[in-house]
C-alpha cells in the first residue's frame, strides 16, 4: 500500500510528463490562419444609425439599427455579381447576428420602408 507521501509523488511525476507531452503536441501545431472582415460604407443616412461590425475573433457578422421607433429595417447582402446571399431583418435598436459569409467580395444595403438608407462593400478575407 502506498503512504500519501509516495502517492502525492507518484501524481506529481504523472502530471510533470503529462505536461511535457502537451508541450510537445503544442509546438507541432500548425498556426491558425486568421481571417478578416472589412466593411465600408458608401453612403449613410443622418436619421438612422446602420451598424455592421465583427466580433473580435472575426467569424461572425453582426447588424444592428436605429433610428425611429417602430422601424423594421432590412439588411440585403448580396456576392458582387449580384447573387443575394443573405437577406437579414431587424427592429428598431435591436441587433442580430449574420454568418460569416465565405472569402470573397461582397456588397450590402440596408432598407427601410423600401427606401435605402444605406450601402456598401464588405471584403471577407
């Protein structure tokens, strides 16, 4: 039978070669090609506020609006070709998260009772 001295040595020597096996795997990983996100606006509305933005880590697109109270707006995003991809809508001060589009050239408009009130380009790479 082992004594608590004999036992706490016996963990102490598995959790040090437990840690020399995970550094080991660590430095045989391969980096992470970290993806980005750019979004310009080409033209904004004084009335209401159009917010796309991404989380830090970059893999989610959020849109968000505000303006008057009541207002639905809509978000259209569209493959530079002009193939709609993604149609998205929000409330008034409300905010709602649009997947990741894939690498590639894009462009938005935003709506509000079928009057645009914004646009522009959004370049995934």
């Amino acid at each position: 039978m082992l004594t608590a001295r004999q036992l706490l040595l016996t963990i102490v020597i598995g959790l040090s070669s437990l840690s020399t096996q995970v550094s080991m795997a660590m430095t045989n990983v391969s980096p992470v090609e970290k993806d980005s996100i750019i979004i310009q606006k080409l033209n904004s509305n004084k009335n209401h506020t159009i917010n796309l933005y991404t989380n830090a880590s970059q893999q989610v697109l959020f849109f968000s609006a505000s303006g008057e109270e009541g207002k639905i707006y809509q978000l259209l995003l569209f493959r530079q070709q002009g193939k709609l991809i993604k149609s998205s809508k929000v409330r008034n001060r409300e905010t709602t998260v649009v997947s990741k589009p894939e690498k590639g050239n894009y462009y938005f408009e935003v709506f509000s009772d079928d009057t645009r009130i914004e646009s522009g380009t959004i370049v995934v790479q």
